[in-house]
C-alpha cells in the first residue's frame, strides 16, 4: 500500500467493505441497527459473519475473539479458530451467526466488585454492531458488551452504551421544540488526546518500580528537567519519529483518525491527538492506541510509560477528553454560530452542560479519580482537583447580560493584529485555551482535562452523557408544559445561570486564591481517591443512574468496591516494591559505597598521617547518617504495611493507604533520593533519572 488512503481502515470491516461484500438487504439492515439503533435479526448476523469471515481469511486472519473492556481498565480478549472438522479428516473454515453475536468468556476472575460469586462464572459478550470489528495479529476482534449471567453490566462499554441512548432521547426532545424534525438522532462525540513518555528499553528492564508499577517509586532530580521549556513542540527526535510514522501506520490501518503528534513539556514525553469519533467508537479506539503504543515501542527498543506520574519533578500524562454533541444532521449543538446571544438552542444546550457540572462535579472528580492520577491532579502540568468550568470572556458576558436582563453588546469578532505586513489577519476564537481549567469550552466542544493518561474514557463520558441528559430531560419537561414556549426558555435560561454560575471559573486555576474562592462558592476539593469515592454512593448519584437506567445499584456499588480495591492494592504493590528496592539493592549499594569511602581513607592516612581526607570523610558520614535514616523510613513502612493487612474494611484500608502508607513511601523515598545524589553513580544500583528522561537520542 503506498498511500495513506489506501492504508486507512483496510484492517476494518468498515461500511465500505459491508457494502461491497453483503447483500442488499443484510447491507440496509446493519445500516438500520447502527444509524437508528435498531435490534439485528440472527439471520442478518448469520450473513453478516460468513461475510466477515471470508474477509479475514483474506487478510490472513485465522482465529477470532470478542474483544471487551471488563473493569480492570484493560481490554480482554479470547481466541478461538476459524477451523472445524470435516468428515474427510480435513477441516473447514466457519464462522456462525451465533459465534457473531455471542460468547461466552469466564467471569469469575475479572473485577466485578460483588456482583459475582467465585463459583458463579457464567458471563456473556454481546456483539456492539455499532462498532466496526477489525484484524489485530491476524485474529478478527469483534467489539462487545461483557455482562453476567444475570445480566449485570460487567465492563465499561455496557453503561456508556446506555448512557448514549439516554442523552439521545432528552436532546431528541428539546430538539423538537425547536423545530428540528429532520433530526433522528443524536450522539455525542469524543476526541481523546494521549500523553505518553518513551524511555529506553534497556535502561527500563533495569528499574524494578517501572517494572512493577510502570512509575519510578525513587530518583533523584537530575541537574536538568523540564526548566527551559525547550522540548515543548520542539524538534522531534529520529528514532521518536520513526516510532510516531510506524504507530500512525498501525493505527491508520484500524480506521483510528490519529492526526497530531508532538512533543510534549517533560523530556521524553509526548502526545497523539485523533479527530473525534462518537464516544463508543472513540473509546475502543483509545483503548486499541494505549495497546499499540506499547506493542510498536518494542519494536523499536523503547518503552511507553502510560501511567499519569512516572516522574517526579516533571509534567505528568494526562488525556483531553473533548466532548460534544450533534445531530445526525450534521449540526454540533455546542457550536455558538456567529451570533451565539442570538441563539437559544445553543444557549440551552450550554446551561444544561453548566448545570450538569454543577450538581454533578462530585461524579466528575470520581471518574477520574486513581491511585496514579491522585499524584499528577493539583500539580504544575494539571487542573486542581476542584472541579470549575472555564467559558471564556464573551460567553460569560453573554450569561452576565441574560441574567441582568441587559442588552449584549455584540460586537464585532476583533481581527488579531500582528505586526507583520505579511502575516494575514484572522479572527479571534470566542473563547481563550484555559490550561489551568478542568473542564473548558474551546469554540464547538467542551475539553474535560483532568483525566489521567492510562484510564479508559468510558467513564467520564458516561458521567458527562447521564447527567447532562438528566438537565435535558427537566428542560424538556418545563417547555414541553408551558403555555408561552419563548417566555418559558428565557426564564429557564436566566435561572440556570443565577443557580448554576459558581461553577463558572475563567481565571488561573493554580493560584492559591481560588481555593479559598472555591470554598467560599461552596465547591467540593476532593484531592484524593479516597475522599471522592465515597460520593458515588450517595443517594443523589444513585438516584441519577438509576433512574436512567445506566446503572443498577447494585452496578454502582460494585464499581464503587472496585475502585476501592484497585486503589488499596495499587498502593500495598507500591510500597511492596519500595520495600524490595531498598533492601536488595539500595540498602547494599550505598552500604558498599560507604565502606569503599571509609577503606579510601585508611589508606591515605596510612600513606600520610595529615593527608585532606575530608571529601571520602564527609561524604562517608553523610552516607551512614542517611542510610541509618532510611533504614528506620524502610522499617517504618513495613509496619504500616504490615497493619494494613489485619484491615479488612476497603474503605477503612483506602485511608489508612492513604494518611499512613503514602507518607511513610514519601519518607522513604526522600532518603533514597538524597543518598543517590551523593552515591557514585558505579555504586548506584539504577538507571538515573537524568539517563530515563534523555536516553533517547
């Protein structure tokens, strides 16, 4: 293939190869099930499976699988052949409508936060029609829905599918009271940036934390970071672009959009931005880029650190979540249009995703909310933990003079001037980029930036999808009675905005000041996972997922164990980790130096009584005084990890992790640190950071 477009999708059974290989009928039923979301008949499936079959045979396919997303974060899948017995001794090539539409994987050993028995392993993946499958290691991957025996959601692509059929139905209703009766549906779309590191392989086999918890647990600052500000958008190095053109390739080749790529602000660090895609698709899509972005960095001696702080001291990773709606018209309801005061529908659509914010920004906090994004939220790179929406200047005068019942001065969008004869002139953006907002409008889409770089988008967006269809649905419920359509959306607009502006923040999120203001507006600062989880069992919460149908609660209560437990144990491999590095290898190490440094000067005392040994003296000194100092920090974590054993309550073990755990990992950490700033580094038992971050050349 030598072209780009000939490249793209050719490993999808896409609607241009259905198109071609099924028949007419079958063609307009699979269009009827992913445009209108219409149920599939078997026999359809049963045509559609020989088709795709063929197909990947061709493509040099010979297994297939149902590919999901349980809740570990990761994607699952199980393969089974193509292959079956013939009579003559020979085999046949098959594929079944039934093999299409379900499997049957074992559900009792991945998370299901009490939903399941051990015993009880019986689970189910359902095909997603609505997601094209695609060829990955010569094995046709089929999207799928993964749920229980008893039909409970046990996967991340169940609820958001749910959640996307419940924002379609309330923005279909507000839609036709403004007239919109071409519109058929609506879907909401995501356009996920990823950030990513890339280290040498070589030098990653060789440091135990990244190995176990794909973090360095300890380092030292190097004499250089990220201070200069020289790598951000910088030029890109060989062997990372030679990486970068084969992972574009990879992904092309399975239809993902990715577009841009760049260097990021850390040394070493960097980030793919695609187009957007409707959320289920832009999801499976993300989770297939976090896997070959890992797969194609072998090939090439690398490794990439998807966790959200491998480094201390610079930028961590996050993943922009950027967020919409539109119709299957072709029209972004987000979008302001030239005159957006003007425009009421947009100016509804706007106020529902304000207070859905608003009441909702508990649930926001907690959908981003993991052991490795508790260490990058707050931090220089990344938004606070306080959740806030940025609108821009000419938005919020909008809102302003809605709600004094002012006019709005509308003036002309102002031409940005140079200074450059040469240079064109071109229009100012209604809004600024707020880097230091969580949740910011950026022109047509709202750009939710406090998620962490290895988590799948799933969760924010069924978060995002429920509760701004819950604020349509009372939208709709108040214009759908009111005797005076106009009258009724202008009050309702002006009341949002007067219930709802505290959440509305347009200034520097870092400063110090707006925590104080924060509070002042009564708005949550959950700063860890632990202080935000218990709120997605509060009966509001409940309450919004269930009614939608989302969730049930008892799916709420089992996501809330999980999330619990994966933190608990997150934190317990960490500090297990720490525990291994420091006595096998740190503990030796410096051990050794300090013996080296004292031998060194006996023996110059022995050649010559008043010798200057003060450099091996001092040094020696220092080394036993923090050595000693780290020994009692090992031994102090050992105990808490050792109490946190007989801890049987979650909840309980999570804030112990916590407010105990994690403090003694810190000081642990800091004497580690300072003993390899003064450690030979022929002593020193690990790569440094200063060979991680510029190790690619």
């Amino acid at each position: 293939m030598n072209t780009v477009s000939e490249m793209f999708g050719c490993m999808v059974f896409d609607d241009k190869v259905m198109r071609e290989r099924l028949p007419k009928e079958t063609y307009k039923a699979m269009q009827k099930t992913i445009q209108d979301g219409r149920k599939l008949d078997i026999s359809v499936a049963t045509v559609v499976a020989n088709a795709m079959k063929d197909w990947a045979i061709e493509k040099g396919a010979t297994h297939f699988t149902h590919w999901f997303q349980p809740l570990t974060g990761v994607t699952a899948e199980k393969h089974d052949g193509f292959i079956c017995p013939s009579n003559d001794g020979k085999i046949i090539m098959e594929f079944s409508g039934k093999e299409l539409v379900k499997g049957e994987p074992d559900a009792s050993s991945f998370p299901s936060g009490g939903l399941r028995s051990t015993f009880e392993a019986r689970g189910y993946t359902a095909w997603d029609p609505t997601a094209y499958a695609f060829i990955k290691d010569d094995t046709l991957c089929i999207p799928t829905a993964f749920c229980s025996y008893g039909g409970e959601a046990l996967d991340k692509k169940t609820p958001l599918l749910r959640s996307m059929e419940v924002i379609n139905k309330q923005a279909m209703r507000v839609l036709k009271l403004f007239g919109n009766e071409n519109v058929t549906s609506v879907k909401t779309t995501v356009g996920p940036e990823q950030e990513y590191f890339l280290i040498p392989r070589e030098l990653f086999d060789l440091r135990k934390d990244l190995i176990y918890t794909g973090r360095t647990l300890f380092g030292a600052k190097p004499p250089k970071g990220q201070e200069l500000d020289d790598h951000y958008f910088g030029q890109i190095k060989p062997r990372v672009k030679a990486y970068m053109k084969e992972l574009d390739e990879e992904l092309w080749k399975l239809g993902i959009l990715a577009k841009t790529e760049h260097n990021e602000v850390a040394p070493s660090q960097h980030e793919l931005a695609p187009i957007f895609a409707t959320t289920n698709i832009a999801t499976d899509h993300n989770q297939l880029t976090m896997e070959i972005m890992q797969k194609v960095a072998k090939k090439h001696d690398l490794v990439c650190l998807l966790h959200e702080k491998p480094f201390a001291g610079v930028n961590g990773s996050g993943k922009h979540n950027n967020w919409s709606i539109s119709t299957n018209t072709g029209i972004n309801l987000l979008e302001p249009g030239e005159t957006p005061y003007e425009n009421a529908q947009f100016l509804l659509f706007l106020c529902a995703v304000i207070k859905a914010v608003d009441e909702y920004q508990d649930m926001l906090r907690i959908s981003v909310a993991s052991a490795g994004n508790d260490h990058r939220l707050g931090a220089n790179e990344a938004p606070p933990a306080i959740v806030s929406m940025f609108i821009g200047d000419e938005l919020a005068e909008i809102l302003d003079a809605i709600e004094s019942e002012k006019e709005y001065d509308n003036k002309e969008k102002s031409l940005m001037k140079i200074g450059v004869h040469t240079l064109p002139r071109f229009s100012k953006d209604s809004t600024d980029r707020n880097r230091t907002s969580p949740f910011a409008f950026t022109s047509n889409k709202f750009e939710f930036r406090m998620l962490g770089s290895a988590s799948s988008v799933a969760g924010p967006n069924i978060v995002l999808n429920t509760a701004v269809a819950e604020e349509l649905e009372k939208f709709a419920d108040i214009l759908e009675n009111a005797e005076d359509f106009e009258t009724a959306l202008n009050d309702l607009i002006k009341k949002t905005i007067k219930e709802h502006k505290r959440i509305i923040f347009n200034g520097n999120g870092y400063d110090d000041s707006w925590l104080e203001e924060a509070e002042r507006r009564g708005l949550l600062n959950l700063k860890t996972t632990p202080d935000a989880l218990p709120y997605f069992i509060s009966q509001k919460n409940i309450d919004l997922f269930t009614k939608h149908k989302v969730f049930s609660e008892a799916e709420i209560r089992s996501r809330y164990e999980i999330s619990l437990e994966s933190y608990c144990k997150i934190i317990n491999i960490e500090a297990l980790t720490m525990v291994d590095m420091v006595k096998k290898d740190i503990l030796p190490a410096v051990s050794s130096y300090g013996r080296e440094l004292a031998d060194i000067a006996l023996t110059k005392k022995s050649l010559l009584a008043d010798m200057d040994c003060s450099y091996e003296e001092e040094t020696a000194a220092k080394e036993c005084a923090l050595t000693g100092e780290l020994y009692k920090n090992l031994k102090i974590l050992e105990d808490a990890v050792a109490k946190s054993e007989k801890i049987s309550d979650m909840s309980e073990l999570s804030f112990f992790c916590k407010d105990e755990i994690i403090p003694a990992m810190n000081a642990l950490r800091s004497a580690a640190d300072e003993l390899e700033s003064i450690t030979s580094a022929e002593f020193w038992p690990y790569p440094s950071y200063g060979d991680l971050l510029f190790g690619v050349r």
